[in-house]
C-alpha cells in the first residue's frame, strides 16, 4: 500500500495536528501516512498525538529529503475534537 503523504510546509504542529485528523479520518483503518513537518516540534507532538489517540507511530522516514514523520491509523481510537485534536471529546 502506498502512503499517503501530506506536505504540512512551514505550519506548526498545532496546524498539522487539525489538518492531519481530516486526512487519518478520510485514509481508515491500516493507511500508512508520512507527514512532511519542518515544525521543530513535530517529533514530539506527532508521537503524543498518536499515543493519544491509538494510532501506531512508526517514526522518520529514512531517506525522504525533509523531515517526514509516519504513521498507521489505527482501527478505532478515543474521538478527538475537530478544532483541538489534542483534545479528546
């Protein structure tokens, strides 16, 4: 299966994170999604937020020219809300 892959550009992880939940939502269960994220911040958020929210974190991607985070989402997992992923509903 080949990833998905969402260019988040120069956008914080906060903006990531909503715009991330809409593309985990549409892609379902088993999809592999490799976030390009130059946010400082992305190796941490991406993985608590996956820890949060079910989703399996597999790390940086090995090879992809900018800092590229992957994930697999996950079957089911705790609702979060639209505007605040973070946070759970």
């Amino acid at each position: 299966m080949t990833p998905l892959v969402v260019d988040g550009g120069d956008r914080l992880c906060v903006q990531l994170l909503i715009e991330l939940r809409d593309h985990v939502e549409a892609a379902g269960p088993g999809a592999v999604i490799h976030l390009i994220a130059s946010d400082p911040a992305a190796p941490l958020d991406l993985p608590a937020w996956c820890h949060l929210t079910g989703h399996t974190y597999l790390g940086r991607v090995p090879g992809a020219g900018r800092a590229t985070y992957a994930l697999r989402v996950a079957a089911a997992g705790p609702a979060t809300d639209s505007m605040s992923p973070w946070h759970l509903t």
